[in-house]
C-alpha cells in the first residue's frame, strides 16, 4: 500500500522537523521544504496527496505562492495552511480560494492527524482555479485606479494648492499605468524600457507649478492606489507570482519617477533643444 505523501514547508527548523516526525509516525511519507523556492521544486518534479505550508516563510503571504502553486499543479491535493494571525478575515477568505483550511499556531499534533486524515477520506479534488494575473486585473481596473488616485490626491491639501482639472491633473497617469501593466508582462530576463510618458509628466508638472516634493508625493500616492486595486481583487489573484510582481511594481513606479524627476530637473535651454 503507497503511503499518502505529505509536503511540509515551514522555513522554522525546529518546527519542520517535529511535523515530519510527528507524520512520519502516523504512516506519512512526508517531504519538507526550508524555501519557497524549495517547496516550488518539489511540487514541480514530485506527487503529493497534501500540503502542510506556513504562510510566512519568512515573508508574509509566502505561503500563498506555494498553496497556489500546489494547486495548479496537483488540484487534488489537500493543501493546509499553518498561520499565526487569525484575526485577518479578509486575507484568510483569499486564501481558503486555494486551500482547504487554515490552521491556526500552535497546532496540536492530534488535531492535526485527524484533519489530514479527514480531508483524504473526503476530499474529491477540487477544480482548478480561475484566476488572472496582477497585470490582467490593473488592466481590466484601470480607470478605477486612477480614480482611486484622484481621491487621495484631492484629499492632499500640497497638492490641491496647484488648482487643475480632472485631466490636466492626471496628466499621462493612463499612459505611466499602461507602462507598468506592459512591464509586469515582459519576461523577468528582459530589460525594461524607460518611460516615455514618465518624462512628458515630469516636464508637464513643471510646467504647472509642481514642486519636486509634490512629483514625489503624487508616486507615492500611485503606488498606494495600485496597491489597493490589487487587495480589492484578492480573491480573483494568482498568487503563483504576485509576490514577484509586487516587487515588479515597486521598481517600475520608482523608476517612473526617476525619469519624471530628470525631466522636471533639466534646464528648459536643453529641452528646447532636445
């Protein structure tokens, strides 16, 4: 008889090892991981019947890559998720979309046992998923972003001190977020063009009466709506790379800024003549 194989991924040495003996003593063939990036091999080269993930391995949400991971890849697995924070209602909803439950730490051993062992009695597979990308979703919300933006920003009392309408306000903010969603789709390998808008909305904001504080707080403010657009979507998210593409998403807005600040900087004799 093929003893049911269970995937431990928790980066907590001790932890690990107490799970796996623990398993291993119930008739278990258990394999750990120390990483995502370990868990991400194993479920890629090798079946599983369950999943055992911390959600923070170290980084919080690191299970959600690996939870969803396994998903795609084994949808009949039992996937089970060990977290130290209940309380989060809203990020526990998202997950229970990938997993079949959360257990809260510390977890007794026996109840443990007993779920693992429900769950495989019962559990029938589950369909895969329908989920998009972070790219698919700012596309598909993009005029709710930027609405989202203006919100804060009329809110800012330094920035509201330049009077402007809807548009000359946004500015090329369509533009710089079509700039992001085509970034985010590049391969990783692949080179990131500088922003063509980035520098028309630096030199635009000059010419309004912006000051460079206020070009930095007005970033700072797009990266918060954007942040927001994604969490309004946690349920509809793959989590397979969104932890990727959030770091994608900071280095692109602070590159978008970059290019605006170069142009807000450069001496109008150099622009005439560019």
């Amino acid at each position: 008889m093929t003893l049911p194989r269970i995937l431990v991924a928790e980066d907590d040495e001790a932890v690990r090892d107490m799970l796996r003996q623990a398993l291993e003593r119930d008739g278990f063939d258990v394999v750990t991981a120390a990483s995502v990036s370990e868990a991400l091999h194993h479920i890629a080269a090798e079946d599983f019947d369950v999943l055992l993930s911390d959600l923070h391995m170290p980084n919080a949400g690191d299970g959600f890559t690996v939870v969803s991971a396994m998903r795609h890849t084994h949808p009949g697995a039992v996937t089970l998720v060990l977290s130290g924070y209940p309380a989060l209602e809203e990020a526990m909803s998202a997950i229970l979309l990938q997993a079949d439950e959360v257990l809260v730490k510390p977890v007794e051993i026996a109840s443990l046992r007993e779920i693992i062992h429900r769950k495989l009695a019962t559990n029938e597979g589950r369909p895969l998923l329908t989920t998009k990308s972070v790219a698919s979703i700012l596309e598909n919300d993009l005029d709710s972003t930027i609405q989202d933006w203006m919100a804060l920003v009329e809110n800012d009392a330094e920035l509201t001190c330049v009077p402007l309408n809807f548009e000359d306000r946004t500015g090329h903010l369509p533009q710089l977020l079509r700039d992001l969603i085509h970034r985010l789709r590049l391969p990783v390998s692949m080179q990131a063009p500088f922003s063509i808008a980035a520098r028309k909305h630096g030199e635009l904001r000059r010419l309004q009466g912006y000051t460079a504080a206020m070009v930095v707080e007005e970033s700072r403010i797009l990266q918060v709506s954007i942040f927001s657009t994604i969490q309004n979507n946690l349920r509809r998210i793959d989590f397979s790379r969104v932890l990727l593409d959030v770091i994608t998403i900071a280095d692109e807005v602070d590159s978008q800024l970059k290019q605006a600040m170069l142009s807000y900087g450069e001496p109008r004799s150099t622009r005439s003549a560019a």
